[in-house]
C-alpha cells in the first residue's frame, strides 16, 4: 500500500467543495439529458 505517495486531500475552504459539487451535479445532468436525448431519438426511429 502507498499511503505516502497522495496523502488524502484535505478539504479546503466551503469555495472550493462548493464549486466541485456544482460541477458534478452538472456533468450528471448533463449526462442525464443526454441519455434523455437519445432514448427519445431511438422511441423515434422505432414507431
């Protein structure tokens, strides 16, 4: 086991986690929409 090599990051100040769970929240409804997309486009195709 490394421990040494990457020490656990240590959580900065409220701005910087604020920040990353914006932009997790926002890749996963992108991702969301996304797949919304493409299940519509398929139903299309389909009927």
């Amino acid at each position: 086991m490394a421990k040494h090599k990457r020490k656990p990051m240590r959580r900065p100040k409220k701005n910087r986690t604020d920040r990353s769970e914006v932009l997790q929240t926002l890749l996963i409804i992108n991702a969301i929409l996304v797949t919304v997309k493409t299940i519509l486009e398929i139903i299309e195709k389909l009927s």
